[in-house]
C-alpha cells in the first residue's frame, strides 16, 4: 500500500519507504472491516429510501440514482474540498486499501479508519433521519 505521496518522484531514493506489502491476511480482515461499515451505510440508506415509496424497484432505481450522483460529485471539482468527508468515496475498498485513493482524489489523509470513521457516521446521520421520518409519519396518521 502506499504510505504517501512523493514530493520528487524523478528522484530514485524518494521512493524507499513509499511503498509497503500488505499480508494476506490484514487485506481479508481490512476489507471485512470495510465492508461491513459500507454494507451498514448502504443498507441504512435503502432503509431510508423506502420510508418514501414501497415499491421495491422505485427503491432500487433510488439507490442507483444516488449512489451514482455520489460517484459523479467525487469526479467533479464542485465539492472537492469536502470529498474526503461524503461516504461514496469509501465505498471503493480496493483503492482505500491500497491508498490508491490518495492519487486519484490529490487527498493525503484518505485511510481505512477514516474511511471506517465517515461511513459510521454517516451511517448514523442517516439512520437519524429514517428514525425521524418514521416518527413523522407515524403522527400525521
């Protein structure tokens, strides 16, 4: 994985210490980790969207549509300051583990806890907001 971004990638010693192995192991149990935190946010956010329809493909096609503008905020500069905090970044394990991310995003800080950390909290905004639309709806009925 990488450990950070070279400050002079021409030169052949800035690359030792740059670049470590990852065991088989820490990358099953990282992206276990991972996974359950976006499986979390991902399902708590299915959760949410149904609170609006009760169909199952008007939920689906909801899921898509916003999973796929969250992908398409990340490719564009509008919120860039903000990427690193918006959990649709998280959601390519892969490239947090590897810190890929860090190169194709220019944010330094991306990492596994952080990742962990955003969609936890995310997972919690969301799962506030379905508490609070339920008891809503539950009162002008």
């Amino acid at each position: 994985y990488y450990e950070q971004v070279l400050s002079a990638p021409n030169e052949s010693q800035a690359f030792q210490g740059t670049y470590q192995w990852l065991g088989l192991g820490d990358v099953v149990g990282k992206s276990i980790l991972l996974l359950v935190f976006a499986t979390l946010f991902v399902v708590t956010l299915a959760i949410f969207l149904s609170t609006f329809t009760k169909h199952i493909l008007g939920v689906c096609l909801n899921m898509i549509l916003i999973l796929g503008l969250g992908v398409l905020l990340l490719q564009s500069t509008l919120l860039e300051p903000f990427n690193i905090f918006l959990p649709f970044m998280y959601l390519n394990i892969a490239a947090v583990l590897d810190g890929s991310l860090m190169f194709t995003t220019a944010l330094t800080d991306v990492n596994l806890l952080l990742g962990c950390g955003v969609l936890f909290f995310w997972t919690v905004m969301v799962y506030m907001l379905t508490a609070w639309r339920i008891h809503i709806t539950s009162l002008n009925s």
